[in-house]
C-alpha cells in the first residue's frame, strides 16, 4: 500500500471538473484508490463520492493507492494532485 497527505491547491478544490479527471485517472488502474478528508474516507472512483466530499482549496486529504498495479496509479494520482488537478 501506498500512502500520502498532499494539498488541494486548486483554486476550487475539487469542484465538478476535476472531480471528474480525478475519477478518470483513478479508473484507469485495477487498484483501490481513497481519499481521506476531515476522517471521511471515500473511494476515488465514483464521481458522486468524490463530489460530496467537498474537499476546498488549501484542505488536505490522504490518498491510498492499495492493488495489482499500485505503483503506476498512485505515480498517476499524485501527478494529478500536485498538478492542481488538470
């Protein structure tokens, strides 16, 4: 298992757009991916999860990357985050 707390620098946080590239980059890999916000843990896969979690701009949140293919998603998921979500 891979683990690490990252910063939403978004301006937005993760509002409805990149909620959805978060869910599309996440798919893409066989391994269980979540995301922990103020101890809500949600799984990074559904748009709906993602989108309630109402992560703001500056929040940190975990992210868990658990599976078959691990290292290439959690490499993914963090060029993603640190990259404000574009």
């Amino acid at each position: 298992m891979r683990k690490k707390t990252l910063n939403i620098s978004n301006e937005l946080g993760l509002h409805i757009r990149a909620a959805s590239k978060l869910v599309q980059v996440a798919s893409r890999y066989a391994s269980e991916i979540t995301l922990t916000y103020q101890q809500r843990t949600i799984r990074a896969k559904n748009i709906m999860e993602v989108i309630t979690l109402a992560v703001p701009c500056g929040a940190e949140v975990v992210l868990k990357v658990f599976g078959e293919d691990e290292q290439e998603a959690f490499a993914a998921m963090l060029d993603l985050i640190e990259n404000n979500l574009i």
